[in-house]
C-alpha cells in the first residue's frame, strides 16, 4: 500500500480539489491511504482567531472570512441539498471558545482547519464515484499533552493503526494530518506544517511500500526558488541528507518525517502535484556524491545572549541551567556559539515563550537579544557560496564547520 499527502496548496480550492481527485484515479490497483492539510492559508487565519479568542477581542469578521472561503468552495463542488453543508457548519458550530492555556486553545481551534479540509475532500472524491472512508486522525495517532508540540506514543499509534489494514482492503482511507490526541481525548497538534509527519506516522504503521508527499514545486530543491530562481531539483537524496536539510529549517518537509521512514526503509517521493508527469526527488537510503551547496533560509528568528554577571568563566553548571530553561518550554536551538563570559543561541521567535526564557535566564545572567533576524544555512558549501555569504550586509554572527556554514543576518 502506498500513503499520499496533499498539502494546504494542493486542496486550496476546487480546481486543486479536482487535480486530488485525477492523482488518485492514476492508481486504481493501489491500496491508498490520503492524509490532507488544511486549505489553502487557513492555518494562519485560524492561528488569528486564537489570538482573538486569547486576547479577549472580536475573533468574528476573522471567523466569517474563513467560513466564507470554505462556502466558497462548496458552491463549486457541491450541489446547495449536499450533506457536506452541514458537515462544515458543524464544524465551524462546535468550534471551542476557550481552554486552560493558549496553546490548548491553538490545538482545539487550528486542528479544525484540518477537519474542515478532510470532509470536503472526501465527500468531493466520494462524489467523483472513489470508494472513500473518512477517518478522524485523532482516534488513531496517540500523543501526549504536550499542546502545539504532541509527542506520539508509538505503541499506542501503531496498535491503533495497523486496525485500518481490513479496511484498506476495500476503500481509500482519507484522513487529517498534523493532529491527534492525548489519553484525555483532548485534541493535539504535531508542530506547525506536521502533516507530513502524520503521513511518515501512518506510513511507519503500515508498513507502506511509499510515502508520497505531493507539492507545488517539481521536488526537492537546494534552494528556496522564490530566493533564488535558480535553484536545481535533486533527483535524489540520502536520508541523512534529508534529515539534515530539514533541521537546518527547509521547509518542503517537516523535520520529523524522516526518521519513521528511514527506520522502516521506506522511501519519500516528493511530486509535483501540477504536472504529475514530472519524476520528482526520491529520498532513500544510498550515497549521493558531489550534491551541489543547499541553501537554507529560516526567517524570524532572535538571537539571545546570556552575559556571566561577575566575570567568571562560563561554565558547565551555567551551560546545564541555559539548557534546562529552553527543555522546559521546549524551545530549540538553531544555532549556539560561546565565548569566554557569554553563551548565544539563535531560536525562532515565538514572542510569548522567548519573553518567558529571558525572564528565566535574567535570574542568572545579563540577558540581551536581537529580533527579526534570517539565519542562513549553505550545506555542502564550495568556495563561491562560502565567500559569498560570509560576506553578505548585516551578518552578526557566522559559524563554519567542514561542510556547514551558518550566518545570522539583520534583515
């Protein structure tokens, strides 16, 4: 069997709709299991709303806008009597209003961009005469409760999987992806753009001959094209090198998605999902010699500075007090440097928990920080690429090994 993953572009209206739709009946002798994302930018609206809804203020014009863009889609696939009406205004009708914390209330509200997603484009293809089964992924992917940032119990997760295997016998199964839920049965989340990694989950489960990631870009490239118009396709790629790619922030595949395939041996392919005629990147296990300089760019990001307040040493008992803060609100570093009476971290700037750690840390150190900051990471770098980015305006930081160069740049 084989498991596809349509992303928010590939389900953003009716035309990318019906594009899903042409994919699937290209397989007609294959087993499918379809994990789709949210659509179109209905994360980002969704993520306003949270922010509403937290704040106290007028979540509604938001919301309405969002219904809007939805009914939008309806009207073009769907006759006015559709069951499907109903289906999406219960969705919207049940959507919570509040929770203990901010971010439970990110993961009870953003997860309905999925849901929303999942019933029109199943009720879409059953329309279209494919054999579909909905399924809600939370009753399958079990995670703890750690909210925006769910950690799958993988004994749970596979049990609840491999269930699905009867039913794969006789129908496409369609499902979320980036959600699932904790023992209490609270709706998590499995970090921003998880979809792919709830489609490496179910696949790991499965044990599926391949994973398909279908996307809005020919396949994997070293580069981000609307950066840099030259960018190449990779026809294929190792899986450490993909792993790597995506710790460094590449964003075509969420960083988790790998090491479920790789333990499995199952291979990624990433297509393009406009012109399917395209052979697209393979990522599995080989060598590739002589793979050109990737070139990574990760946006708003802050560097902070812990500064010794008494002019000793930086040391160990400092180091472990820094690392236990960032574990604690589950912050990840992108880069860190340390000199002789200051420790500095590159992470991505999410204002609320990087407000919390500097509080933290001042108990400790002088505390300094930068925002709005692009850290720039060239892998596999050759003397052009290394000069020329070490060299660019505004680098407050530069770090190199023998085959990884990282700069922090002002914008």
């Amino acid at each position: 069997m084989m498991v596809f993953k349509f992303g928010g572009a590939s389900v953003r209206n009716a035309n990318a709709i019906r594009q899903v739709a042409n994919i699937i009946r290209k397989y007609p002798n294959e087993k499918l299991l379809i994990v789709v994302s949210a659509m179109g930018k209905s994360t980002n609206s969704l993520e306003r709303i949270v922010e509403l809804m937290w704040t106290d203020r007028d979540y509604h014009p938001e919301l309405k806008a969002i219904r809007a863009y939805h009914e939008d889609v309806l009207r073009e696939l769907f006759t006015p009597d559709h069951p499907v009406w109903n289906m999406v205004a219960d969705a919207f009708a049940s959507l919570p209003k509040s929770a203990v914390s901010v971010d439970a209330l990110y993961d009870q509200v953003v997860s309905r961009g999925e849901i929303l997603s999942s019933i029109i484009v199943s009720e879409f293809l059953l329309s279209v005469g494919l054999l579909v089964k909905w399924i809600d992924g939370r009753k399958y992917i079990a995670t703890d409760s750690t909210f925006r940032e769910g950690k799958v119990d993988w004994t749970m997760t596979q049990d609840n999987i491999r269930k699905l295997q009867t039913v794969l016998d006789e129908k496409i199964i369609l499902t979320q992806g980036f959600i699932g839920a904790d023992s209490d049965g609270m709706t998590t989340t499995l970090g921003r753009e998880g979809s792919d990694y709830s489609a490496a989950i179910f696949a790991a489960c499965l044990d599926a001959a391949s994973l398909t990631i279908w996307k809005d870009v020919p396949g994997v490239m070293n580069a981000d094209p609307k950066r840099l118009p030259d960018a190449k396709v990779f026809e294929e790629l190792p899986f450490r090198e993909a792993a790597e790619m995506t710790y460094y922030g590449a964003s075509v595949i969420h960083p988790k998605t790998i090491k479920p395939l790789a333990n499995k041996g199952i291979p990624l392919h990433v297509r393009s999902f406009d012109d399917p005629s395209l052979p697209g990147t393979i990522i599995h296990e080989t060598r590739v010699e002589h793979l050109p300089p990737l070139i990574v760019f990760k946006d708003n990001q802050c560097l902070v500075s812990c500064t010794v307040t008494d002019y000793t040493f930086i040391h160990e008992e400092q180091l472990s007090f820094i690392f236990h803060s960032l574990s604690e609100l589950n912050i990840k570093i992108n880069l860190m440097q340390s000199s002789a009476i200051s420790f500095s971290f590159c992470i991505d700037f999410r204002e609320s928990k990087v407000m919390k750690l500097i509080g933290v840390l001042a108990s400790q150190f002088e505390v300094y920080y930068n925002t709005g900051l692009t850290l720039v990471t060239i892998k596999n770098y050759d003397t052009p690429a290394f000069e020329t980015y070490r060299k660019k305006p505004g680098v407050i930081l530069e770090q190199s090994s023998r085959s990884t160069l990282q700069v922090l740049i002002r914008n």
